[in-house]
C-alpha cells in the first residue's frame, strides 16, 4: 500500500437508474458511443489513466492538474453538441468534479480524502459542468483555457475541513476570467469530480455521464407519533420514540430528514398529508402511534408517498418494555428498506448502536428533553435535575451529556440565574459537552453548543472552526446550521451566515424563536429587510408576549423606512419588559460582535426607533452629570444606601477600597468587582457573560431632601446617597 498526492477526476450520468429503467438496451448503446468517441479520446489526449468505471462513471488519474481540467473542459464542450435531436429527459449529460489531494495507492486501486472530495464535487456541478476544489484551482487557473467562478468554502459530506470549491467556466469567451462572488449551487446536483495532489507525482479524474435532471434526493417528515396510552404523562415516551427515529433517518446520508422543531408543529393538529408534504418540502411522510401500558409497548407506523397517498409500508411492534432499542432499530432499517435505500456498513452499526443499555437512565433522558424543550425557567430547572439522574445512572450516556449540555448553554445565554447563576451554567455547558465528546466524537450537537459560547468569549477563529465541525458531522442538521450562522454573524461574516440560515432552512422549515432572531439580525446587516422583517415577525409570533422577541422587530422595520411601525414595537416591547428593554442591555447583551460597526448599527436604529438608552427610560441631564474623579471620591469605600426603579424599594451597595463590593436590593443579591471607567461606574461580575456592565452617575437636584444621586446601567436604576 502506498501513499502519495495526485489527481482525480470523478463522474457520473444524471438520472442513470431512471434512463435504465426507460430504455436499458438504448442507454447503454449510447453510453458506450459516449465514451469511445468522447470519453476515451479525450482521457487518452491528456494522458489519463482509466483506474476503474463505475456503471454510470469513471474514476481517472492523470499527472497534472492542468490536464485534469483540460479533460473534463473537452468532454464537456462536446457532450453539450450531442444528443440535439433527444428530448431533454433522455439526453446524456455528465457532472464532473476535480480536486488535488493526498490518495492511498493499494494495487491497482486509489481511494482516500482525496477521491471522497472529489466524489463530493460531483454532487455540486451542475448537469454538464464542472467543479474543483480550490488546490486544484490555484494550480490551474490561468493555465488552462477556462474561466472559474468561486463557490466559496463549502462543507462536504464526511470532510471534516471546508473545502474551497469553484466552477469551471466553459464558454470560449470566459477563458482566463475569474468570478469571486458567485451563489452556491443546489445540493442535489451531481457532478464529474477531479482530485488532484499537492505533490503531482500521478494524477486521476473521475466522470459520470447521467441524464439531464439529476433525480431528487429522497426526502421525509416524521410527523409525531399518537400516544395511546389513555395518560398524558406518557406523552414523554411517545415524543422520544419520534424524536428516535428522527435521529436514526437522520444518519442516512441518501436521505433528507426534517428536524424535530418542525414536525412538531403538527402535533395534536388535524393534518391533511398533502398539505404537510408541501408546506415542509417533503414527499413522504411518517405516522405512528405508540401505546406502553406495564412492561408492554406496542408501536404502528406506515410511510406514506404524500403525492399519491399510497401506503409503501406499515407495520406493528409489539414488544416487552425492554426491548424499545431493539424495536427502534428494526422500525428504521425497515422504513430505509422501504426507501429503496442500501446503508452502508457505518450506518448499519450507527443505528444498532444504543444509546444507553441503561433504560431507567434512558427514561429519565425522555424526561429531561420533554422538560427542556419548553424553554421555560422552572422546567429547565427540572429538566437539569433529571440530566443529572441519566447521567449517574449511565456515566457513559453520550446523548444525555449531549441533551444536558444543549439546555445548560440555553440557560446561560437566557440570563436565567434562579435556574443556574451564569458562572456555574457556564461551566457546567462546557463540562456537559466536553463530556459528550469524549464519550461519542461523532456527535454534532455538543459542537454547535461550544461553538456559541465560543464565539461569546470572544474566540472567533476557534468557534469558526467548531461550528464547521458540527456541520461536517451533521450537515443535514438544522442546529449545526444554525451554530455556524450564528457564529459567523458575531463574527463578521454576514454572507456566510445568510447561507447557515437558508441551509437549515431547508431541514426545518419552522425554525425556533430563538433561531428566527439569529436569522432576523443576519439579514438585517445584509440590508436584506424583507427577509429580516419576515423572520423577525416569525420570532415575535413565535414567543408572544414577550419583549426580547417584540422589540428587534423594530431594527428591520427602521431598515425599511418604516419608523411609525418601528416606534409602535418599541412601544410594546416597553410595556413587556421594562427593566430590560434598553440600549444599555442591547449593548451588553450583543456586545461579542467583532466588528464594533455591526453593533452600532444595531443601537442607532433602535435609538431612531425610540429606545431609551436606560432602564424604565431613565433619563438623567448632563449638566448634573459627575466625572470619573466625582464618581470614585463619592463611592470607593463607601456604603451607598438608597432605592432602586420601579417600585423604589431600599438597595444596599458595598464597596471597598480595593473594589470588592456587594449589591443588595429586594429582588437581587450579588458580589462583584467595582471600577471607575472613563467617568463611568462599571460593576463586573459572573453575570452578563463576566463583561463589565457601566453606566453614568447624576446629582440629584429634585425631589428636595431625598438621595442624592442616581446611578443608572443596563440591569438598574439606583438612587443612592453614600455613607462612611
């Protein structure tokens, strides 16, 4: 066996199986003219070497690049003269894809990365095009009479590292000429890929030749399953036999699965098949009903082809409570029988692979999601609780710590300290998921979850390349899509997250509240406001009542020149939430964008819109207002007694000489660090994601007699008076 780098040109024909199926004699007839007046020649005039053909494609070596790229440019300006007199379903067109990477060389076969990506490729090209990866771009562009067109970095399918990706254009007229900005092209399309090495020691080029319309990709929903049980405390274990199966489709890689958000939309709602198939982008769809009664379980299920309404296949599992692994994996494999899917060995072992052998861990996990799900305070805290029990039932549950990780993280970047103080969430988010690594290195979800708090400290690079590595595990994953769009926003990469967002669109149409801001705000600095105003609404509609969902609505309605309406949203989300609907808090709660424009952006619309810079609209006159050196001689080593807004209730802040202080009120207790900063006072402590929260102090000149000062930030408006 031996190692080298080299290139690799790999093929294949679009609508093979269905061109067979219509017309095998004539199909084969003209795919072999193809490929000895076409093909062959071509190979042999840029000194290919054929390593193996493929029924409907061809794996080839060559030993350069450049004539890697020549070969496929001259199929493919040949092919496109072909087949004239042929319908378009019935003519022959070839997808081609090149790379340059390391291969392993055993006897006369080559296999590796290399060849992978350059299987990938083939995937990207559109029927009678070509794609390559950016080595073999920088080693042929303008040395081969083409044009290229830049795809940006795209993530392949079990590549762990994006991949630079471009396509060749092959109009004479383009020769030479390279686009930088172009639009990724559908993922359903097949190509002719070319791997080519670093170290051009040999090198091979792989081709297809297809019918015109690649098929699509088999896509389903799997709606939530019934319980039958007669007890809605059940409702746990039916969710998670839906949820299962969900995830075991989801490893399929021929297979499009819809994430869990969307499909549950349609629970307990009367549903008509069609309309679901449509509205998700589907053509079948999954039903069942699960029924547990003692140590019994009982589950139906049947896929449905949505178009026709036909059932392809139904079944009934009957089981001992015991065997609910057992009977998921047999429910799987046979829907993927039923798919006309063949898995390979990987996806074989994945979906006989338990989660935990532990089933009292087990239902506590179902009990855990079912509780954190709900986003809301006094489950998470239930939902922590009953992590805990999965986790030290079966220390290595992966999913649990996985499950566990996710929901801390969401706690977190809530704010919610009556579920966890921010410190301690913090720790244990990053513990949970470094565990659930360590335990299953494949899974995609602790990834996305370190990749947002990464990118919340301020390690952009690092959380980047954390987010790429939650897609490359899970690229149909509609929470690793959003992990990247959400890191690449904060990051400053706008246009890679608008393609996160459209990505895992495409997985779940009915993207979270909380998925739906990320995406507003995307589009927002992209000043693409139709779009940030249609997620922004979805955001607020999806979390009524509440002001953190109301007011953003405002930035893309200013955007749009709409400031009445941008006004009235400021309003509501006032009259929500109060204390923390202010610029103080967008300040400090967006304050990890790296670029400080983005953020500015964001507070000067808002301030057009009418949000009061402090809480409950705090507004002190700056002729009253105090300097650095007034602030410290007034508070270091002093006890501050006074109130705070609303209801005036007495506060207590501590603060000593070395800055160590303390806050007390009715609502609120809390150690911290004071400072004085730029003629501001700052207090820093585990909340706020540990930056330092500041704000202005004021002289109190009215009423008469009361404290006499004011100081205001984003969490509080104290009026205090200072005691030795």
């Amino acid at each position: 066996m031996e190692r080298r780098l080299t290139a690799i040109l790999d093929s294949d024909v679009v609508g093979y199986s269905r061109l067979m199926g219509e017309d095998e004699g004539g199909t084969l007839a003209r795919l072999k003219a193809c490929r000895r007046e076409v093909v062959d020649p071509a190979i042999e005039e840029f000194h290919g070497r054929i390593i193996k053909l493929m029924g409907d494609g061809a794996l080839v070596e060559f030993a350069s690049v450049v004539d890697a790229v020549q070969c496929a440019a001259v199929i493919q300006r040949k092919m496109a003269g072909r087949d004239q007199g042929v319908s378009e379903t019935r003519r022959i067109q070839f997808r081609v894809g090149v790379n340059l990477g390391d291969i392993i060389v055993e006897g006369d076969d080559i296999y590796g990365d290399g060849v992978n990506i350059a299987a990938r490729l083939q995937g990207l090209a559109q029927p009678g095009g070509i794609c390559i990866s950016g080595t073999a771009f920088d080693h042929a562009v303008h040395k081969a009479d083409v044009g290229f067109s830049a795809l940006g970095e795209q993530h392949l399918k079990n590549i762990a590292d994006p991949v630079r990706v471009y396509r060749v254009l092959l109009d004479p007229s383009q020769a030479g000429k390279v686009v930088t900005a172009a639009r990724r092209p559908g993922r359903r399309a097949m190509i002719l890929a070319t791997v080519a090495a670093l170290l051009i020691t040999g090198a091979a080029i792989v081709f297809a030749w297809q019918g015109a319309f690649a098929p699509q990709r088999l896509s389903v929903a799997v709606l939530p399953f019934v319980n039958l049980s007669g007890d809605p405390d059940q409702d746990y274990f039916t969710d998670g036999i839906t949820d299962n199966l969900i995830t075991d489709l989801a490893k399929l890689s021929d297979l499009d699965v819809i994430a869990r958000n969307s499909v549950f939309a349609y629970k307990g709602k009367a549903r008509v098949l069609l309309d679901i198939g449509r509205d998700l982008g589907v053509r079948f769809v999954i039903e069942g009903s699960a029924q547990r009664t003692g140590e019994k379980i009982r589950v139906n299920a049947q896929l449905i082809d949505v178009a026709s309404g036909d059932h392809l296949w139904a079944n009934r599992f009957d089981r001992a409570a015991g065997s609910v692994f057992t009977l998921q994996d047999e429910m799987s494999r046979q829907i993927a029988e039923a798919l006309g899917l063949e898995l390979t060995q990987s996806e074989t072992e994945q979906l006989a692979r338990p989660p935990t052998a532990n089933l009292e861990a087990y239902d506590y996990y179902l009990r855990a999601e079912q509780a954190a799900r709900t986003g809301r305070r006094s489950r998470m805290l239930e939902a922590l609780a009953l992590f805990d029990k999965a986790e030290a039932l079966d220390p290595g549950f992966a999913d649990a710590f996985a499950a566990d990780a996710r929901a801390t993280a969401y706690v977190w970047r809530s704010a919610y300290d009556d579920v966890l103080q921010s410190a301690l969430a913090r720790k244990r988010a990053y513990d949970k998921a470094s565990r659930a690594l360590a335990l299953d290195p494949d899974l995609s979800s602790p990834y996305a979850v370190l990749a947002v708090m990464q990118v919340v400290d301020r390690r952009y690079e690092q959380a980047i390349a954390t987010a790429q590595q939650a897609v490359s595990l899970g690229s149909a994953d509609a929470e690793a899509q959003m992990a990247v769009a959400y890191v690449q926003l904060f990051s400053g990469n706008h246009a890679e997250a608008a393609v996160a967002v459209e990505t895992a669109l495409r997985y779940d149409p009915n993207l979270s509240a909380v998925d739906r801001l990320t995406a507003g705000l995307v589009f927002y600095l992209l000043r693409d406001n139709t779009k940030s105003i249609d997620n922004f609404e979805r955001a607020r509609d999806g979390s009524p009542g509440n002001g953190d969902f109301a007011t953003p609505l405002a930035l893309a309605y200013v955007g749009a020149g709409r400031i009445n309406d941008a006004r009235e949203v400021v309003a509501d989300g006032l009259r929500l939430f109060p204390r923390s609907d202010c610029l103080a808090g967008w300040r400090l709660s967006l304050g990890h964008f790296r670029n400080e424009r983005d953020l500015a952006s964001i507070l000067d619309a808002l301030r057009e819109a009418g949000l009061p810079e402090w809480p409950f609209g705090f507004k002190g006159d700056e002729r009253d207002r105090l300097n650095g050196d007034e602030i410290a001689s007034i508070v270091v080593g002093k006890l501050l007694r006074g109130k705070t807004e609303p209801s005036g209730s007495p506060a207590l802040m501590q603060i000593e000489l070395d800055g160590k202080a303390a806050f007390r009120s009715m609502t609120q207790m809390m150690t911290e660090r004071v400072f004085v900063k730029r003629d501001m006072l700052c207090e820093q402590s585990e909340n706020a994601f540990g930056q330092a929260d500041c704000g202005p102090v004021y002289r109190r000149t009215e009423p008469p007699g009361e404290t006499g000062y004011t100081y205001a930030n984003s969490s509080k408006v104290f009026h205090f008076s200072p005691t030795e």
